[in-house]
C-alpha cells in the first residue's frame, strides 16, 4: 500500500514539472513575439518642408570652385527677398546670383538636420527632393543659358563648405558633385534651369518650375543622428547666373536591410 502510495506522489510531481517547463516555455514564445514585433517597427520616414517666406528656415549658402583671389569678382548674392511680380505679388524667396566669368563657379545652400526632424544615429536614408524655383531661361533658344546651368542635389554626413586647395591656388568643394551635367556621390545631378517658355522673352519673365530628384545614394546619419543637405546649380555657362528657390520639401526614407 506503501508502494503505491510512493508512485503515485511520484507522478503528480513530475506532472506538475512538466507543467512548469511548458509554461517557461510558452512565455519565451510570447517574449519573442513581443521583441520581433519591436525590431519590425523601425526608423521612421521623416518629411521636411522649407519655404522662405519667413527667412532661411536655417539654410546657409556660399559659392565655391574659382581661382584663388576670384572671389570678390564673382559678385555673390544670397539673401532672401520678393520673388518677381510675374511668379507672384507677395510670396519670397532664396535669391541667388554670381558672374562666373573666371571658372565653372557652384552656388549652393546647405542645412543640417537631426534628431530633433526624427532622424535616427547611424541609419541611411534615402534623399527625396521636391525643389520649386523660378528662372528666366528659356530652353529653345541658340544662346544656351540655362542648358549650361545644372541642378545638384544631395546629402553628406560632414558639413558641405568652400575649401581652399592645399597649393592655394584655388578654392574647391569638399563634397563629391561631379562636374557640369555629371553628378557626384553627395550631390547628383537634378537636371538644367530652363523652362519651355518662348524665347522672345529671355531674361523678361520669369517662369516657376517645380522639380522632382531621389538623389543617388543614400545617406548615412552620424552618432548624433545628423547629416547636411544639399541643394545648388553648377554654372559652365560663362556670365551672369541667377535663379531663385521658392520652396524645398525633402523626404528621408529610412533604408533598412
């Protein structure tokens, strides 16, 4: 009687083990669950909208590739001011103009973003550009102006800026842009400042363009979680280049692998 006794407390003990190790089990599962569901979620996209109506929204410009001395002749103009009467009667814009008579001059402005827009630290994203200007440029005329005059936009994780060459004889962009039509890995090329207007009225009237760009690599944030953007025109025409920037929205899409 005993014996029977013995075995029968025996196996109501190792039921209630094996009961034990299924529930341990089961929560494990579920713990799975609940941090894979986490990883899923991810860096967000971030959308950014800039227009300059109420000033530089904290954009900063300048102008670089010309020969050492030649800065003062180039004549830059940044600065935000009305756009003309004929694109519109009270909204501003990003007003740019240089006489690149001396090099293949690269106007440009420049804007670091962080983790206070949603980006995250060391994550790439992918650069979307929805770019608004006004020019006066027509695109069928035999004095190619605008056709000479290309849209670069892009993005860096070090802070675009005018360089002076280590032999001093000129001053360089410290960014990968490339040269004319050609674009580089930090800023690619986004297309030329002509509109389809006719050319009767070049230079009389200005026409607002609205331009779509994906720049062509993505972009990888700092520890911080923050990188530049870059928006500007590569001048091979040789004379006066101006051109204004209405509104720059930008779209940061997280590349997860």
């Amino acid at each position: 009687m005993k014996r029977s006794i013995l075995i029968l407390a025996i196996v109501s003990l190792l039921s209630l083990l094996v009961g034990c190790s299924d529930a341990s089990e089961d929560d494990t599962t579920n713990n799975d669950l609940i941090d894979a569901g986490a990883e899923v979620s991810g860096p967000a996209e971030v959308e950014l909208s800039y227009n300059f109506n109420d000033g530089k929204q904290g954009w900063e410009a300048d102008v670089t590739d010309y020969p050492a001395g030649a800065r003062e002749g180039i004549g830059f103009v940044e600065q935000v001011r009305p756009l003309p009467a004929e694109v519109s009667e009270t909204d501003k814009a990003y007003y740019f103009e240089g006489q690149n008579s001396v090099s293949d001059i690269f106007m440009f402005m420049r804007r670091q973003v962080g983790p206070d827009a949603g980006l995250e630290p060391e994550t790439a994203y992918r650069v979307k550009y929805t770019l608004t200007f006004a020019s006066n440029y027509p695109e069928d005329c035999a004095e190619e102006k605008g056709q000479l005059m290309f849209l670069k936009m892009g993005a860096s994780t070090y802070k675009p800026a005018n360089v002076e060459s280590d032999d001093k004889s000129s001053f360089k962009f410290n960014m990968q842009k490339g040269d004319g039509e050609m674009g580089g890995e930090d800023a690619s090329a986004a297309g030329d400042l002509t509109h389809n207007e006719e050319c009767a009225i070049i230079y009389d009237r200005y026409t607002t363009l609205t331009r779509e760009h994906t720049h062509s690599a993505s972009v990888e944030t700092d520890a911080n979680g923050n990188l530049w953007l870059i928006v500007g025109v590569d001048a091979d025409y040789q004379g006066e280049v101006s051109y204004y920037f209405n509104q720059v929205d930008v779209t940061l899409t997280p590349q997860v692998d």
